[in-house]
C-alpha cells in the first residue's frame, strides 16, 4: 500500500476516504460486503468536524453520548446537544451553516443501516493489527451488561449506521516499505520505526476509535499525536471521524483520467 493511496471519494459533496470492501453481517445473519468510508478530518475543502467526549460514565457505544450525536442531529442535519470541550453541554449545527460540516439528510439513502457492528474491545492496546481485529469480534467488554454487537435490534435508542473506524483499520492502513515490520508490531507503539508517518490514516490529531477498553469501563481507545493506539478517560475530548458502509446497489464509477481516486480525482458514486 502506498502513503497516500488514491482511496478518495465523494460522498455527500466532501471528500470521504475508502477503508476498504468489508465482509460484513446484517441484523438477519447474512454477510456480504459493502464498502466502508471515513470521513477524514482536515482534507481539502471541509470543515473541522471538531473534538467530543465519548460519554460521561461508561465505554459502551449503543448508549455513548457520540454514538447519540452522530446518529441523530449529524444524520439528520439537525441541531441539538452535544458536549465536547472540557465536557461542557453545547449546541452544534449540522446544518451547514455552522462551524460544523453539514449533516447526512441528503445522502441517507445510500448508507446501509442494517450493518452489525463489532463492538467488541482488547485488554490492552499493545496488541497487533490482526489481534485488535480478532477482538472487535469477541465477546470482551468491560461489562458483561454492555453488548458486543451494534444493530437495529439492540440499540436503546436508534442505529442509523454511523459509526467510527476500528484501531485495527487504522493498524492495517499503514504502507511502503515498512508494512510488513509494523503489523508485527503492537499498535502502542506505532510512534516509533516509522509506522505512523507511513499511515494514511494519520494525521496530527488525536482520535477516538468505536471499540473500548475491555479492561475498565471508563476508557476509551483512540490514536494520538505520536501515533500511538492508547487509552483515554471516556469524558475527554478528542476528534470524530464518521463512518459508514454503504448500501450494495451504489455504483462507483472513475472519470476524467488516470489518476481515479486521487485528491484532485476523487471516485464518484451514484445509486
């Protein structure tokens, strides 16, 4: 994989980047794949998606205060509560009139809100890319109460698909000539030998992940400003990157010239 792979895409008029094409489980038990996109914070042209606190007393995503912001006034390009900042209660403004990016309303038909999402967590971050993959699929929370699955059936509230990226995607994003010597390695030290500057997933910020800390419910995972996976307090405030599978009937199609997926030529998509 090279640094800056062309992985760049349109989706609800900014650029979005491809995670890849997922094997994937719906609420009825069949897998499929979809194609998985990130929203990346700081690429040309958006707005800063800003920093929130994963919640204010557990690490369990179905009932995290993100989760409810996420799939709620940033789904619906609404207006409500949200808290980030020193966990100070504000109002945030996805309507695109705002500091916030606009919301999804208008691309809602092209996310697949029927993914079962593996909500699973390791018991330490010192653990490789293929290993953190094996344990967003388990059974380890931090409570047996909190679920390891996310879907429409046992959301308290609602499940509109958007979620955040996994450490391991974040483990497997990393390129050139160092691949191979850094998914040997734990993602806690991915600041060193070079495996965070040759990721594309990073970038100067620091950024909570969807899967928590198996270990005690009152942390989180995210990656930092050296690159390293580590494990925060759950009230403090980091950046938000939204993710999404799209839905199996989207096309994808290449236009212009050679450079398809690039930054200046992003890959376009229709139903």
């Amino acid at each position: 994989m090279e640094l800056n792979p062309n992985n760049y895409i349109i989706f609800n008029n900014e650029i979005w980047r491809i995670v890849g094409v997922m094997k994937v489980q719906n609420s009825k038990g069949i897998i499929e794949e979809r194609l998985k996109i990130v929203r990346q914070n700081g690429i040309e042209g958006q707005k800063n998606f800003g920093s929130y606190i994963y919640d204010l007393s557990k690490n369990d995503w179905i009932t995290s205060i993100l989760k409810d912001m996420l799939n709620s006034i940033y789904y619906n390009s609404g207006i409500g509560d949200c808290y980030h900042k020193n966990i100070e209660k504000e109002q945030c403004d996805f309507t695109g009139n705002g500091d916030q990016p606009n919301g999804l309303k208008n691309v809602q038909n092209m996310i697949d809100n029927d993914i079962v999402w593996n909500i699973g967590g390791a018991l330490t971050s010192e653990v490789t890319a293929s290993e953190y993959y094996e344990s967003e699929r388990s059974e380890f929370t931090a409570n047996i109460n909190f679920p390891n699955v996310w879907n429409a059936e046992n959301d308290l509230l609602f499940h509109n698909g958007v979620g955040l990226i996994y450490p391991s995607d974040f483990g497997y994003a990393v390129g050139l000539n160092v691949q191979n010597a850094c998914l040997s390695k734990d993602l806690h030290h991915y600041s060193f030998d070079g495996c965070f500057s040759k990721n594309w997933l990073f970038q100067i910020t620091w950024n909570w992940f969807i899967t928590p800390d198996a270990s005690d419910y009152r942390i989180g995972i995210y990656f930092n400003a050296d690159g390293a996976v580590a494990n925060p307090w759950i009230y403090d405030s980091y950046q938000v990157w939204p993710t999404v599978y799209l839905k199996n009937n989207i096309s994808i199609f290449e236009h212009r010239d050679n450079m398809y997926g690039s930054i200046s030529n992003p890959f376009q998509i229709s139903l």
